[in-house]
C-alpha cells in the first residue's frame, strides 16, 4: 500500500510542474509573436488591406489583449 501512496505522490507532484513548463512556452511564442509583428507589419498590412493606422494598432492589440489575462496581484 505504501508503494501506491508514493505513487500518487509523485503523479500529483508531476502535473504543476508540466503546467510549468506548460506557461512557459505559451509565454515564449506570445513574446515571439508580439516582436514579430512590428518588422513584418508591412507585410501583413498588404495581405489584409491595412492602412498605417490600422497596422500600429495590431501590437497595441495583442498588448492590451495579453494585459487583461493577466493577474492582478494588488486586488
């Protein structure tokens, strides 16, 4: 019995750290994404039809879109 008891230890000791690992690289591609759309901004802007404006606006976007998923710690 002690040997299934250590078991379920270590299952539920494993899963925060693959959430972990999890949150990081979904943290990573979103960073990557954010510094990719400022260089090919004009390029995307041509395929969809974007003024100048409009093309600014696109890391405003995925800031503010990112910022209120975010924790709130001070609430």
């Amino acid at each position: 019995m002690s040997n299934s008891l250590a078991e379920k230890q270590f299952a539920s000791n494993e899963n925060p750290w693959k959430m972990l690992l999890f949150l990081l690289l979904a943290q990573l591609m979103v960073a990557f994404v954010g510094r990719s759309i400022g260089p090919l901004g004009v390029l995307i802007g041509e395929d969809l039809s974007l003024t100048k404006s409009q093309i600014g606006m696109l890391p405003a976007a995925l800031f503010w879109a990112r910022r209120s998923f975010q924790f709130q710690p001070a609430f």
